[in-house]
C-alpha cells in the first residue's frame, strides 16, 4: 500500500492564527482525502481533494476555513485558518491506493497531525 | 447523507472469549463496509471488508458478517488477545470512495 508522510506531526497553535499541514504520497494518486478526528472521537471527512481542480467540501466544512491545495498526484496540503480551540484535533490525509482482497479501494491514513489551538 | 452507528461504545472481554461490534447504516445504497483498528497514538488501519454481494468473510480470527435487509453489519473477533485492545471504527460508503464512520468501540481485552 501506499506510504503517507504527513508533517507536522504535532503542533500547538496560537488562537487566530492558520497553519498548513502538508501530506506527501510515495506514489501518484487519483484520490486523496482529508479527514478531522477530534479527541475520542470518530473520522469525520473534511474535503476530497482534486488534482487540478477545487476540492470538494462536505457539508459544515468550507474553503475559507479548510483551503486545500492539489499541485499534483503525489501532494496535498490542507490549512486550518484562523484557528479557535474547537479545531484541536488529528488531522488525517488518505489515500486510495490499491483495491483489497474484496475488490474494492482501500483507503489508507497517514499518521496524522495533532494540532493544539490555545 | 450516509449515517452509521455502532454499540456498544465500549465492550470489555477476557482473553480468549469473542468480542462482536455491531454497526448500523442508514443508505441503502452503500455498497462496502470495511473494519479499522486504531490502536493508540497510531492511524486507523484496514483489518477487513466486505462488499454488499457478499454476506459474510473471514480472515483467521477475525470475520464480518452483513445483513442487506435490516442494513447492520457486525465485527466478530474470536480468541482475543491483549494486542486485540484498540478502538475498532465501521465504516460505510456507496463506492465512492467517501467513507462514513461510526463513532468507535473502544475494545478491551483483560488479560
């Protein structure tokens, strides 16, 4: 499967200021997505982000709040802007990298980004 | 959008007895629903999956089992060992590669 290099790994944040976090695939792929996990809790899916295009946003995220870049297919980054306490959370980059045993995509994480917004 | 559930929140078991992890979904149209474990500090990674023309599969001591018309799924892990103890998510998704999760089953095995 592929490997996912995500960097920082852990960052403490001042209120109000913004910070990229970058994710890099050992390999080109069609399909990279950006997911949230706040402490003890589930993976929420912030954004699909396109090569050559505009991500695509779900419902209660937006692009002035989460701007994603996709120069290629092998990079994304992801910025949390104007950063409050509730966005202390794992930030987590995926891939569709291979299909499994039952045919279908599997997607794999990167190791995440712990921001801690004070 | 695609809703999926999962109870209990927390299980408990001894070593060596089973452990099921149930999940609901609300999408009829979901077609695949794979298992993650997150062990702690550490990224979600894929133990199995299933897709919808299938009703159940096994992987040594783990298997999935799916009901199509009542729309859950369930995680069964047999002879559970201590390395078992991690947080196991469910996931549901149309195909389209965009996943939904469930909430989580912090899973503790009792040496």
């Amino acid at each position: 499967s592929a490997v996912i290099s995500q960097k920082p790994s852990r960052d403490i944040c001042q209120r109000g200021t913004s910070l990229t976090i970058q994710c890099q695939v050992d390999s080109q792929v069609t399909m990279m997505f950006w997911y949230r996990q706040q402490p003890g809790q589930s993976l929420t899916l912030i954004a699909t982000a396109n090569q050559g295009s505009e991500a695509t946003y779900e419902s209660g995220f937006v692009i002035d709040k989460f701007p994603i870049s996709r120069p290629n297919l092998t990079f994304s980054t992801l910025t949390v802007s104007n950063m409050s306490p509730e966005d202390s959370s794992i930030y987590l980059c995926s891939v569709v990298s291979e299909q499994g045993a039952s045919g279908a995509n599997v997607l794999t994480f990167g190791a995440g980004s712990r921001l801690t917004v004070l | 959008g695609e809703n999926v559930e999962q109870h209990p929140s927390t299980l408990s078991v001894q070593e060596g007895d089973s452990a099921v992890i149930k999940c609901t979904y609300s999408d009829s149209a979901s077609n695949y629903f794979p298992w993650y474990k997150q062990e702690l500090g550490k990224r979600p990674q894929l133990i199995i999956d299933i897709r919808s023309n299938v009703g159940e599969k096994k992987d040594q001591r783990i298997a999935v089992t799916l009901n199509k018309t009542a729309k859950h799924f369930s995680l069964h892990i047999t002879e559970t060992q201590p390395e078992d103890s991690a947080v196991y998510f469910c996931a549901a998704s149309e195909g389209n590669n965009r996943l939904a999760f469930g909430k989580g089953n912090q899973v503790v095995v009792i040496p």
